[in-house]
C-alpha cells in the first residue's frame, strides 16, 4: 500500500494582498497520441521534419479529400481513459470548432464538444509532504492539432509549417480542484508519469508534445467550499486562462503572477475580465492574448464528414486486460517486494525505464542494495553529466554482476566504487575485470593478521590509547586497509583488531 494520507486540498494563500485569497486552478493538457500516424490521414508524425513534408491532402484542406479515423489513435484515447480510471463512451461523436488563423488550413479543427469519448477520472497527486489530493477529471477528448506560424526567419513575412496540422492530441480536462502552484506541477508530473507508463504520449514537453492551458481564478476563503457542495460556478472567481504552458517551473511562476495580478485588480476596486493570457518569463509578468471566447463563438456543429463513432464493449474490455502496471501499483510492488523505502519507490517509479532498469537489477538479489547502487551511484553520475537511464553506459546486467561480487564477498564496497567506475567509463564484464586486476579483497585472515601484527608492533602507544578509547580502533582499521591496498576484508579487519586490542 501506498503511505499516503488522502487530504482535502488545501488553499494557497497570497501574501502581502489586503485581503486573504485563495486560488482555485483547473488545467486542461494537450497530450499528442503516440502514433505513426496523424488522426484522420496516413500522413507521418515524425517530430523535426523538413517543414511542409509530413501533409497528407486531408490535411492541407484539399477540396474533396474525406477524413479517416486512425483506428489506433481512438485505442490510445481509450487506454489512457482506462489508466486514469475514468469512463469510457461507447458512442462519441466529432464536431467542427470554427475559427480561422492562418496554420488551420481547413477554417476548422475537428473536435469533440458534445460527446467526448472518456467521461469521468480522477488522479491521485502526491505531495512532498506525505500526503495525496485526488484531481478530478472532466473528460478527455480527441482533437486535431494545428500547425505552426513562424515569424522569425524574415523581417516582412510568417511562414506556416504544417507539419503538426492533424496530428491527434487527447485534451484532459480536469475540475478545478488545484488549489496552488505546487499542486498544480506535481499534478502535471503525476499526469505526465501515467501517461507515459501507458505508452500513449511520451510526455515530451520540450517538443510540444504536452502542453497544458492553466485556468486561474481567486476567490475568498469559504467560497471554494459552497462550489464543493453545489457545483456552482459563479462561487469562484472570474478566471482567466494561461496558454501553451510546457514547463513545470514556468506554470508554478505563471499561476502566482497570475494571482497576484487579479488580486491587485479586484482590491482596487476592478473586474477581472475573463481572457486567454500568455506568461513572459523573461518579465515576469501575464500579458493578454485575446478575449475567452465561449463555445458559442466557435460555431460548433456535427463533424458532416464523419459518423458518430461507436466501439463495443468487448473491445475496450481487451484493452483495459492488457494495461501496463501503473506508477502507484508498480510503487507499492516495490516497497511489498523489495522492501523498499517510500522515497526510494518514488525515485525508482518515476520514470518507466527507470523503473524497468531498476527491476533487471534487482531480479534474484537484495532490493534494498540494488535500490542504493542504481539511486546513489548511478543516476548520481547520469544527473551529473546531464544524462537519463536510457543513456547509461552501463546496462542492467553489468551493475547486477558488481552487486554480486558485492554480495560474495568477492570485493568490498569501496572496491565496488572502483569498479564502477571502470565499467562506467570502459565497459567490461565486472567479474572478469576484478580477475584480471587484481582487485579481489583479501579474506585470508592469516595475511591480513599479518599486517596487522606489524602495524600494532609499530605503535605501541596508539595501542595503548585504543584500549582506554575503543572508538580510536578505526585508525587501525584505515592503516590495515592501506597496506594491503583497501582490499583487506572490512569485517575481517574489524574482528582481529578488536580480538588484539580487547586480549
């Protein structure tokens, strides 16, 4: 079981206003589907593409070209409703968002209003603290993405590259119960981390891959509470959107000055106007975008071209038998099986390779060493030079084969550190590395007695001092490793210097 305590989300508060407020922060996340393939053409998503290469004549809005539901884009949807245990509509239909801007050749992206197809969820978001609030989810619904405008590679002309135009994004929309910038992050990071055990978006933020548009409203304590027990709306604030948000620190910036400002315009004595904003990171400051528009501005209507669609039961029942094991199970796994500490199953479930990668070492040995040799020593290194698990030099079977020689005795722990290294930046086998140099810790007591003979005949006074101080035995113990080359037997030195100092 997970050692989380479920609380009721508690409040950000913001210093320094006249009065106190509270923030209330729905988020709805752009995840693009990991497929091959764009949601209504065959046309390639491959990311970094010559511009203009990857556009099939559906998507370009060529007159007669029909759109052609990408079967597995709908099985990706499917699935992460599944992860996020919401739930699944057998009957969703798709409708026309209209409006016009220069990368949506078409005059309209293809949506789901009316009838998305995953209904209800919820995820569960750890905090540092120990404890979990539960987010819940609106929906999930497919869309078409749009293309880029670029507007700095000539000082008179944009370009458009329609590369993205129809590649399938998931938008999650969740309730507003996100109740500061933190919870906000962690919630994405929760999101992000499902969504990529699923298989169904990589998760990379860096290439627009997940995005998210974070609503912020404020609100005065108690408030919150009346729209818990009513679901009325018009108890929070007026809120106001942050658009195309693709970096933790930034939303978390984003949201307090966000709040910030709608404080300082509501105790002046004005009305915050409900708005899409951009944040400027390098100002530190929200700037508008455009006015929000409501559904109604976008004259939405049933997608003429394509039928509502319909899936069995049977189908989706397949799909959930085959779901992958997720973060939070996978976590307790970890702590149940390999007797795990909560931080530790954090740290190793965050990521699935690293999870993965994690388990291949621990297969057949101690998990609490495998767990302590993959965190501290390897994604210590990986972190220092910028690295993640999929770019580690040294695989699973290696690290697995240093334990063991760890756990035979064959070499002592600071042998192993040296050993690491060797592997981290040669390769090798580590067994037959320790072979061929020599690196086997010495167990033979009757040589490491030897050399602890003549250290003691050498100093009689600090054999003297020892015995009226035992804690000064560990100077014997440095010395015995240095003579035979931090290779001696650590439990073995330990034993015979206390056995010579006690006699």
């Amino acid at each position: 079981m997970l050692d989380l305590t479920y609380e009721m989300p508690k409040p950000k508060t913001i210093a320094g206003a006249k009065h106190d407020w509270e923030l209330v922060i729905g988020m709805e996340v752009h995840a693009q589907v990991s497929s091959n393939a764009k949601l209504f053409s065959g046309a390639s998503t491959q990311f970094g593409a010559e511009p203009n290469s990857n556009v099939a004549f559906v998507d370009a809005a060529m007159p007669g070209m029909l759109p052609v539901i990408n079967e597995y884009c709908i099985e990706q949807a499917v699935r992460t409703g599944l992860g996020l245990k919401a739930e699944i509509n057998l009957k969703s239909a798709f409708d026309r968002k209209n409006y016009f801007y220069p990368d949506l050749p078409q005059g309209y992206q293809i949506s789901q209003l009316y009838q998305p197809i995953v209904g209800e969820g919820e995820v569960l978001v750890e905090m540092g603290d120990g404890t979990a609030r539960m987010v819940r989810i609106e929906r999930i619904h497919m869309e078409q993405d749009a293309g880029k405008s670029i507007h700095d590679m000539d000082p008179h002309m944009s370009f458009v590259d329609l590369n993205r135009t129809g590649v399938c994004l998931m938008e999650i929309v969740s309730r507003p119960d996100i109740r500061g910038p933190e919870e906000a992050a962690a919630y994405i990071v929760k999101l992000r981390q499902i969504l990529r055990y699923l298989g169904t978006c990589d998760g990379n933020m860096q290439n627009g891959n997940l995005r998210a548009d974070v609503n912020v409203s404020i609100c005065l304590p108690g408030t919150y509470e009346k729209y818990q027990e009513t679901q009325d709306f018009s108890h929070l604030g007026t809120r106001c959107e942050i658009k195309n948000m693709n970096s933790m620190r930034f939303i978390q910036q984003a949201i307090e000055v966000e709040a910030r400002r709608q404080i300082a315009i509501v105790e002046a004595g004005g009305k915050v106007d409900q708005e899409t904003r951009l944040y400027d990171p390098d100002k530190g400051e929200t700037r508008s975008m455009r006015s929000k528009e409501e559904a109604h501005d976008y004259r939405y209507f049933p997608d003429p071209d394509l039928l509502p669609l319909e899936i069995e039961q049977a189908w989706v029942d397949d799909i959930a038998a085959k779901l992958p094991e997720l973060p939070d199970a996978k976590k307790s796994r970890f702590i149940s099986e390999f007797g795990l500490t909560d931080y530790d199953a954090s740290v190793l479930t965050a990521e699935v390779e690293s999870a993965a990668y994690f388990e291949e070492v621990a297969k057949g040995r101690g998990g609490k060493l495998a767990a302590n040799w993959v965190i501290n020593e390897l994604f210590g290194r990986l972190k220092k030079e910028d690295h993640d698990i999929t770019e580690s030099p040294v695989s699973p079977a290696q690290l697995g084969g240093i334990i063991d020689l760890i756990a035979s005795d064959a070499i002592s722990g600071k042998i192993a550190k040296d050993l690491f290294e060797i592997v981290y930046t040669e390769g090798g086998n580590p067994a037959q590395i320790v072979e061929e140099r020599g690196m086997k810790q010495v167990t033979d007591t009757g040589a490491i007695e030897a050399a602890l003979d003549e250290i003691i005949a050498a100093n009689p006074a600090q054999v003297e001092k020892a015995k009226v101080n035992p804690k000064l035995a560990g100077w014997f113990v440095g010395q015995v490793m240095k003579a035979t080359g931090g290779k001696a037997n650590p439990k073995a030195v330990n034993e015979l210097i206390s056995k010579k100092l006690s006699s």
